[in-house]
C-alpha cells in the first residue's frame, strides 16, 4: 500500500511539472508548481523515525512555500496594475527571476539547498538535482535578462565551487557541485535553449551514475570512502572515473556539454564569463579529484567476507554499464559523428 502511494505522488510529481511547461499563463505556471510542491513532500518524508529527513522536508516546504507566495503576488501585479508603466514591468521582472532562482537552489538564493539535500536519502537527492529544476528553469527561459541573470550566475558558480572544498559530507558536496552546474545551465540557456537542455541531460545522466552508486553502497561521508574495499581495484577505479567526467575533464562525457559552451562563449567574444567558468569549474575539479584520490592512490586492506556480497547485488550491472557511458561517451559521440 505504501508502495503504491509513492508511485502515486510520484506521477503527481511529474504531472505538475509538465502542466507548469505546457501552461500558457502564469496562474496555471504557478498551480504546477503547486502540485509538484505538495507531491514531493510525502516522498521527502519516507521514514517517520529520521529526524533529518523532516527537518529537511520541513525546510524546503517552508522556502517554496515562501517562493510561491510571492510567485503569486508578482502574478496578481500584473494582472491588475498596468504593466505598460516601465518601473513596474522591471519590479515584476526582478521578482520573478529572483523567485524562480530560489526555487531552483541557484546562489545568492542557495541558503536553502545544501542542508535539505543533507537530510535526505540520495534518491530524493537525485529528484531534487534534476526533476525539480525542469519547471522553475524552463520559466526562466521565457523571462530572460542577461543583466539580471549574470549576478547568478557568476555567483553560482563561485559559491558551488568555494562552498565544496571543506566538505565532509558527500550529500553536501554533490548539493555545492549541483549549484555549480545550474550556473552553467544558466548561462547556456542565456546562448541558446538547445545548449541548455543538452547540458542538462547530460548532467542527470552523471548524476544518476554517481548517485545510484551512493546509495547502492551506503555512502554519505568522505571518511567512508576509506573502507570502501568491497569490489576489486579495477571496478572501484572504473566507478570513481564518474566524478573526474562530473567535473567536466576530457575525455570524459562530462566535458561535452562545457565543450559546447566554451566554444559558444568564445564565437560571442565574452571572454569573461569565459575566464570565470573556466577557473570555477578547476576548482570542482579539485575536491572531486580530492574524492578520488583514496581509491586512485591508496591500497587497502581488503575483506574476503564482503567480497561475495558485493559481486551478487543485482544492481551491479546497470551501474557498471551507465558508468561506461558516462566514461566513454564523448568517444562514442566522436565516432557517430565521424561515421555520420
């Protein structure tokens, strides 16, 4: 029965998802959000004993609840005052983004984000990564101000990198490397929709691989990395090469998308932004090759009874096979390409 009522509130998930992209107005825009709010909750709250799991529930309830009021106060503006006056086109404008931004988790409106993906199993964690993000930022698509968005932008970047160097937590590590890749999300979507939305499937790609690994294995803290002896050298170094195509390394199917985007930036002459993505995007690098270097450099000890258990858990597969695209994609999209 529980099982069920999940599968439930998952579809009304989805469901309101697609009626905030394929809405017309900014009212029913506003009642997908809405749906998509009061169904994540419920699966937010799976275990009634963890404590962490409510709080976090809570935390996030309370921020979009917050962010949809005033969703719905810039929306009732411009429905009744007269949106011709110029100062209050730009008001309603600064809202909505900043609103919008704070329901995506993108820094200065970040506070938010890494303290609820904390409290969370990484399946919610995974949801709140990438499904969540598909409504609030397919609005902002429709409401671009480059002006605006670059403040955000640059500080997503700078926060997302900076904010996960001291990280001991996994899940906070993976919410701070989120924020990093929703500042280049957003900058594609300032070039070109297309861009956007290729970098987004990409990244829900690598982070379903990583994140399925997490949970399969039960880890939420860098320290637990160390007793991760439980396969053989070779599967934990073909794992591990997730994080180095996360953080966007060639030739890893991570640093397509980046790719793309450099070289989109450098056709528009804005050097720049060029230049702050680039050295960001170094530093995430760096604390993912920090993840790395334990299973990289290191030997351990390995325990023969946890061996077996490992090499029978049916997941094992599916995890390896994503893990080969993740590692070997951007080859196989060369070769395509070269055949084509």
């Amino acid at each position: 029965m529980k099982k069920i009522s999940n599968n439930i509130f998952f579809m009304m998930l989805i469901f309101g998802s697609f009626i905030t992209i394929s809405s017309n107005s900014w009212l029913s825009a506003w009642m997908g959000l809405e749906i998509n709010l009061l169904s994540f909750i419920p699966l937010m709250n799976k275990s009634k004993n963890n404590l962490m799991m409510s709080e976090s529930s809570l935390k996030y309830f309370l921020t979009q609840a917050f962010a949809s009021s005033f969703l719905l106060f810039s929306i009732i503006m411009l429905m009744f005052f007269n949106i011709n006056i110029i100062w209050q086109n730009n008001l309603n404008e600064f809202l909505i983004l900043s609103i919008l931004l704070l329901k995506t988790g993108a820094a200065p409106f970040h506070f938010w984000f890494p303290s609820v993906m904390e409290g969370l199993n990484w399946m919610n964690n995974l949801i709140l990564m990438t499904w969540q993000k598909i409504a609030p930022m397919m609005l902002i698509s429709y409401n671009l101000n480059y002006y605006f968005l670059l403040i955000p932008i640059i500080l997503s970047m700078m926060i997302g990198a900076l904010g996960g160097l001291n990280q001991t937590s996994l899940r906070k590590l993976m919410a701070y490397s989120s924020i990093n890749h929703l500042g280049w999300m957003l900058m594609a979507m300032l070039h070109n929709e297309l861009l956007w939305l290729v970098y987004f499937i990409l990244y829900s790609f690598l982070s379903f691989s990583i994140l399925l690994t997490f949970n399969n294995f039960n880890l939420f803290y860098f320290n637990q990395i160390f007793n991760f002896n439980m396969m053989n050298s070779n599967l934990i170094f073909f794992i591990f090469l997730n994080f180095l195509s996360l953080g966007g390394l060639p030739p890893f199917l991570g640093f397509l998308p980046k790719w793309l985007i450099i070289q989109n930036l450098i056709e528009n002459n804005q050097m720049f932004l060029l230049i702050i993505s680039i050295i960001f995007s170094l530093i995430t690098l760096f604390y993912y090759l920090r993840l790395s270097y334990s299973i990289f450099m290191l030997n351990f000890n390995k325990n023969s009874w946890m061996l077996m258990n490992n090499f029978s858990n049916k997941n094992m597969t599916f995890i390896l096979t994503m893990n080969f695209f993740s590692i070997m994609g951007l080859m196989i999209i060369s070769l395509i390409y070269l055949i084509l």
